[in-house]
C-alpha cells in the first residue's frame, strides 16, 4: 500500500480530487477507517469530548493525546495521520510548542500536527516547522477559544473577522503549513480561501468548495446523538444498531439462552 504523503495530498489538490479526512483515537477505528480508504486520519483533540466526556477540548492532556495517536498509528497502514497539540501546550512560547510537537512526532509515531489559530501563533507555527515536522492549520472555530467566543455559532460572517481569517490563511501558507482546516465558517469565505492558497484547505462546516471535507467518525456514525450541528451529515445510526446488539445479549443472557452448547468447551 502507498503511504499517503504530504506531497500526495498537494497533488491532490493540483488535481481537483477532494480529499477526505476523519477522526479516529484508537486501534479499532483507527484500522477500519484506514482499509476504508480514508486520505487524512486526524487524532483530534475531540477526544476530550468523544473519549472522555468532557464538556469542551481543554481539559485533554499531552500524554492522553499521544496515547490516543500511538493506538492510531498501529492501526493504520495508508493514511496520512495528524495529532492535535492540546490547548495550553504550543500557545505560550515557540520552544515548548516544538517540545510538545516532538513529543508527538517521537512517542506516537504520527506525521504531522495541528494546531488552531494564525498571527497569534505565528512563532510557535514556525518553530515546529523549522524542525521538520508538518503542520496543518485551524481557522474559523477553533474550539480550544471556546471561552473567548463564548459559543459554538458560525465565524467570521463580518467582514472584518473574514479578513483575519483569510490573511491568517495565507500567513498559514507562508510558514510553510501543508493544509489548514476551516470549521464552521460561511460556504462563500471558504471557497475564496481555497482559491487564494495553494495548499489544500479541509472544511468542516465549511461548504462545498473546498479542497477535502473533515468529520468527527463518532458523529458521523451516529454514535454521539446529542451533537447535531447542520454541517453534520449522519452516514450510519450506530446508537440504534449498538443499543439492540446490547440488549439481545443481555436478554440472552437473562434467558439463559447464551451460551449454547456450540458456545461451550
Ligand atoms: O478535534 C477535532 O476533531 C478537530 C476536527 C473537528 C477538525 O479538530
Ligand atoms: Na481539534
């Protein structure tokens, strides 16, 4: 199987083919998500939501991270795998954002990392990439601000945060970032960031006129139902399937109908 690189992803680009990412944490997802044929596996730090049931991204540690990213990586044979650098652990100054970057890099075994804002973040964005290591982008809702913004509605729909991102996107391009992500932003804004950077762009509520599309597989599965965001298309109602499996093995196992003799040594 032919690795998918950082290169393959530009080309892809080059070439109109649209690009397609999701999320996994661990081995088991992580391995069928991969045979699927998926592009970009990304390790998101939604894992704090999705794994740990924690109300928002922050409080995920670096060692949770890498131990999420290290189960993916043994999973997966052809995707291109990117790890988040939680909140609190690439922000405040550029050397221990490249420490938190090579710690990623060297413990789990992924490729690249990403990381959420533009100027803000501009040293610690470059100092990673100085370092060898690939860096993708975050603009628009980046949730680990959530605090800032104070909730999880569409970014950048006036014309002066518009700006920002679109300036942020190139500033992105210019350190050298191979792709950025965009989430939950206009459709229109999106389209014109795309055509404006070489790199590609992966959107998540983010219309269709882009260059790759990103979803949480928890969501997309239908497994977490609470969360349903309209850029959510649901592919699979796995809540329903999972909540019957488990129910006919418990009335089965009430029913002493499990094991059978077949079952049994
Ligand atoms: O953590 C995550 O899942 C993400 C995607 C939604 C882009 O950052
Ligand atoms: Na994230």
């Amino acid at each position: 199987i032919k690795r998918v690189t950082t290169h393959i992803l530009q080309e892809m680009k080059d070439r109109g083919e649209k690009i397609s990412m999701l999320t996994a944490y661990d081995f088991s997802m992580a391995s069928i998500v991969d045979r699927a044929g998926i592009d970009i596996v990304l390790v998101g730090d939604s894992a704090s939501n999705v794994m740990a049931g924690h109300e928002t991204t922050l409080p995920i540690t670096l060692d949770q991270m890498i131990y999420h990213a290290s189960s993916v990586v043994r999973a997966v044979r052809r995707a291109f795998i990117v790890v988040d650098i939680p909140f609190g652990h690439y922000q405040g100054n550029s050397s221990e954002a490249l420490r938190s970057a090579i710690r990623i890099m060297k413990e789990s075994g992924a490729h690249a990392v990403k990381v959420e804002g533009g100027s803000e973040i501009r040293e610690s964005v470059s100092r990673i990439l100085s370092a060898g290591v690939p860096v993708m982008g975050h603009l628009g809702l980046t949730p680990q601000s959530i605090y800032k913004f104070g909730t999880y509605t569409v970014r950048a729909k006036e014309e002066a945060e518009a700006q920002k991102l679109l300036e942020d996107a190139k500033l992105l391009e210019e350190c050298g970032c191979f792709a950025i992500v965009l989430e939950k932003i206009p459709a229109s804004l999106a389209k014109k960031v795309a055509e404006s950077v070489r790199i590609p762009v992966i959107g998540i509520g983010a219309g269709p006129d882009v260059d790759g599309q990103v979803l949480v597989m928890h969501d997309m599965l239908g497994i977490t139902q609470e969360f349903k965001p309209r850029f959510l298309r649901q592919y699979a109602d796995l809540q329903s399937i999972m909540t019957e499996a488990f129910q006919n093995y418990i009335k089965d196992v009430k029913g002493r109908k499990f094991p059978n003799e077949s079952e049994s040594y």
